[in-house]
C-alpha cells in the first residue's frame, strides 16, 4: 500500500469551521481551557440539548443521566433528527462491569406486510411507514438500569424549553425552510406545550404511558387515521433488547461498538483492521467499498437473518480485503454479489463523567421529520422507520442504499440501522473517547474519519469533527466529497468523485484528558458541547 498523501479528515473548510449561530448556544456555558477541572462532558447536535445534559450532571447526575436529558431535548429543539416518536441504540460503559447495548430501535408493526408495499404503500410517508415508536420507553430502561436521579431531574431541561419556548437556531430554521408543513409543530417562541406534557408524563410514569396510556392511543389513532396498521399490542408487544458490543483493536486500544442490527460496528472495525497509518486514502475508499456491499448482502436483524459477524471480521476476509486493492478501483459487481435491493432525521450524543461512565447514544426518526405525521395529543413527531427496511426488492431506499433480502419486511423485525454509537478504551481499560454521528450511510464513514483522526493522527475532537469528509457506499458508484479533500489521486484511480456543497453528516465526540474532558459538537449542525465544572476523579 502507498503512502498516504495529505489525509481528508486532516484538513478544515471555511464553512464547516464557521462559528456557531450565537442563537444556537448555551447562554452559561463552563468550558474546558485546561486549568479549571471538568468533572463531565456533553457533546449533542444541538447546545441546548448539551446543556441539559450538563445541567442534570451538576445536579448529581452521572453520564448516563445527563445523556438521557440530552436526548429528551433534542426532541424539543432538534425534531426534524429525533425524538419521542423514533428508537434508537445506546452503548454504556460503566466504571466496573461489563459495556452493553440496549437497542430500543423501532420495530415493523404485526400488520405491516412486503406485499403492502409492493402494492404502493409508502415508506416515508403516511401511516404506512411507521415502525413500533420505542424512544420513550428505551430512554426508560437506560435509566431503569444506569441512571441514578429522578426522572423528574432529568426530563426537567427539556420540560422547560418545551413550555417555555427557545430561540430558532440555524439547523432548525433550515430544515423547516425545507419542511415548512412541519412549523405546526410550534407555537409562538418554539413553545410546544403539547410535547410538554407528554415530557411530564415521561417523567412521572417511565414508559408505560408509551405502551399503554393516552400517548401510545394518540401514537395508533394517528397512524390509523392516515392508513397504517399500528395497535396498542404492537406496542404493549414493544421489547428492549439487551445486547452484547462488538469489539476490535486499535493498536493498545479496545474499540467497543454496535453489533447488528447495526451494520455500523462491523463496517467499523472492518475499516479499523484493513486500513493503517500508510494505507492511501484510494484504499481506504476500496476498503469502505467491501464493508458497505458486505453491509447490503448481510445486514439485517440477528432475530431473522443469520448476520455472519465473525466471518466478516475474520483475518482472511481482511487480509483479501487489503490485498484486493491496485492502482484501480473497480465496478461494484466486484466488491460483492449484487443484492436486489440511512440519516437527515438521526442525532447522536456522546457523555462521560469522572466518575468513568462513558454513553454512546443514537437517536432517530430515521428521514427528515420522519414521517411528517404529528400526533396531536402530545405533539410528537412519529418516525417513518418502515423505509430502512427492504421494502421493495430492487428499489433504493431513500438514502440511495441497496439493500438485501435479509433486510426484508418482517413483523416484530428491526430494519437494518447504520447507527454506530461507539466508546474507544485506552491501554489500560479506561475510556478514552466516545462518539457516533447523525446522517444515515454517511454515519458509518463520518465515525470512522473522525476516530482514526483523533486516535491515529492526534487530533483534537473540534479539529476531527470540523475536517472535510468523504463517503462511498458502494452504490451509488461514487466517493461524494465535501471541500477540501484532496481528490486528485481518487480521480486518477478511476473514482468517480462528486463534490458536495452541503455538508452531510454530523458527529459528537468526548474524549478523557488531563483535567477533565474535551468535547465537540459538529459544526455542520451548529452545535456545541457542555460541560460541567467540579473535582474530577481521573
């Protein structure tokens, strides 16, 4: 392999580095310059929403609390990405014991069918492409199982500005430029009184009103009135499902990621063993070629579909992988058999506290405002999940993935997910880094740019995330490239290479340092991280 030329993930543009919309930021922020310790770290799309986390860690919480708020935010300022009508996966690890996941990712409904949308059902709009909404109740059993303040404490921040309105900060005014239809979400200021109490009975009652109370009715009723077969059962049905993190090595470290039915983790660490410090960015292109069309020939839910981890991991897979790559890249029949055939409404937040809780956590409504259905009781957005299914053989998803029959529509099945919450522990065990990002396919690349830039290359999180990014996904053919990574050499190898004007991804990150912690929040999305001050254990 050659060696590498000046590296994309190196390299900043001016708009991506652009300061934040002062509307965007926290009006009291406590920020780490290295000589007032940092007991814990926030870093969320939005920088109210990193601000509630930070709020609940000075009011005692730890990470996995502050992340929770964080979240339940997000929801209120940042709806087009997340929400309660959504699901995602988390990844925490704890100061003792074991890392886990808990994937509370939406599910197809019992009614939900292949043939329905082989006969012209959507699956991004209407009732039709609603999954099971599972964020209420997941978010509950993180704090059922980590948290330790009241839910009360921690739904508090994002009660607030539900009730009492916030500034319109610069992602939120654009993505409603592109969806004007959603400004119903709002009353005057951004207040979203009806959200509010949902958010309340959140807190007062934990999931159960998500399940079987006048939130999971509003959740049916809407999606009945506009076609779709959701019920009470499917979500009485509802379960979360505890699962055991990949990990890999880099170098001394331990890479701690997402198993399926994320596809992410193992693109992960797929990229993580075949592409080193020497390696050229032409074959680290051919090495995200394989692990995406090994993404859309195996991906899908572990539950239904055999998804061969080990053996995509395994060192001959990876050794034909870094052998595989010339002077010349290839068609895509060549990286694997063609299959007949993820995020603009995704957010991730990354949390750690002195304490050493380390939380990855990935939230969607999958597109853009999801569905673009509003449940009138309780004002929130419902997702439109169905569509990262394979819902119609040989038809690209929205996101432009082809993806396989493992993938198919199943009752009580999990869509495939690109989500790539992901923790990094250093030598001697601890956590070093946490991060994960929004921008459904381009999550999987975005992630692995922005971990190899700060681990390999000693960025810090705010240069990593404010660098130019590229993406391949196998199909479409083509490396899309924001401005500013070098593309002469992908060019010459035969690439097709776009450039793209907006930016198309968004990560968070933390990371342990002497002191306390730095953090950053993606500049694509106009956020900003918090922090909270006080002693730090470290």
């Amino acid at each position: 392999m050659s060696d590498r030329g000046p590296v994309a993930v190196l390299l900043c543009v001016a708009v991506a580095c652009a300061p934040h919309k002062p509307d965007d930021r926290d009006p009291n922020p406590v920020r780490f310059d290295g000589t007032v310790p940092v007991a814990g770290a926030v870093a969320a799309d939005h920088a109210l929403a990193s601000a509630a986390g930070a709020e609940v860690l000075r009011a005692g919480g730890n990470a996995v609390d502050a992340a929770i708020a964080a979240a339940l935010a997000s929801g209120v300022v940042n709806p087009s990405g997340s929400g309660l009508g959504g699901g995602g996966f988390v990844l925490v690890v704890p100061p003792r014991g074991e890392a886990m996941v808990l994937d509370f990712r939406e599910v197809a409904p019992a009614g939900a069918t292949m043939q329905a949308f082989a006969e012209g059902a959507s699956s991004t709009r209407t009732g039709t492409a609603v999954a099971v909404p599972a964020e209420g109740i997941g978010l509950d059993e993180v704090h059922r199982r980590w948290g330790r303040t009241p839910r009360a404490v921690i739904a508090a921040p994002a009660v607030r500005l539900a009730e009492e309105g916030f500034p319109t900060g610069a992602h939120l005014a654009a993505s409603l430029e592109a969806a004007p239809d959603m400004r119903v979400l709002f009353d005057t200021g951004n207040r979203r009184p009806a959200l509010g109490r949902a958010l309340r009975a959140w807190a007062e009652h934990g999931g159960e009103p998500f399940r079987s109370g006048w939130i999971a009715q509003d959740f049916v009723d809407t999606v009945q009135r506009n076609g779709g077969t959701l019920t009470l059962a499917d979500l009485a049905a509802y379960a979360v499902e505890p699962r055991t993190p990949l990990r890999g090595a880099w170098g001394a470290r331990t890479v701690i990621t997402m198993p399926p039915p994320s596809s992410g983790g193992v693109a992960l660490l797929q990229l993580a063993a075949t592409v080193g410090p020497d390696t050229s960015l032409h074959c680290e292109v051919e090495a995200t070629k394989h692990a995406m069309a090994d993404r859309a020939a195996w991906g899908g839910d572990p539950r239904f579909a055999n998804v061969p981890v080990a053996s995509l991991l395994a060192p001959s897979r990876v050794a034909a992988v870094v052998a595989d790559c010339g002077s010349h890249t290839f068609a895509p029949d060549h990286y694997g058999a063609r299959v007949t055939p993820d995020d603009h409404g995704t957010l991730h937040i990354s949390a750690m506290d002195a304490e050493g809780w380390a939380v990855a956590l990935t939230t969607t409504v999958n597109t853009s405002f999801g569905s673009h259905l509003v449940a009138p009781q309780s004002g929130i957005v419902l997702n439109d999940e169905m569509d990262d299914f394979a819902t119609r053989l040989g038809t690209p998803n929205a996101f432009g993935l082809v993806q396989g029959d493992q993938n198919r529509v199943r009752p009580g099945a999990r869509p495939l997910s690109s989500m790539t919450p992901t923790v990094v522990l250093d030598a001697a065990g601890r956590p070093e880094l946490t991060l994960g990002g929004s921008g459904g396919p381009f999550i999987i690349t975005a992630t692995w740019q922005v971990m190899r830039s700060v681990l390999e290359a000693g960025k810090t999180p705010d240069e990593a995330v404010g660098a130019p990014r590229w993406h391949h996904q196998w199909q479409p053919d083509a490396v899309l490239a924001e401005a500013g990574v070098p593309t002469e050499a992908l060019r010459a190898a035969g690439h097709d290479v776009r450039l793209v004007e907006r930016p198309f991804s968004a990560v968070q990150v933390v990371q342990a340092a002497a002191g306390g912690f730095r953090a950053a929040s993606d500049p694509r999305k106009h956020g900003a991280p918090a922090f909270s001050a006080g002693p730090t254990a470290r």
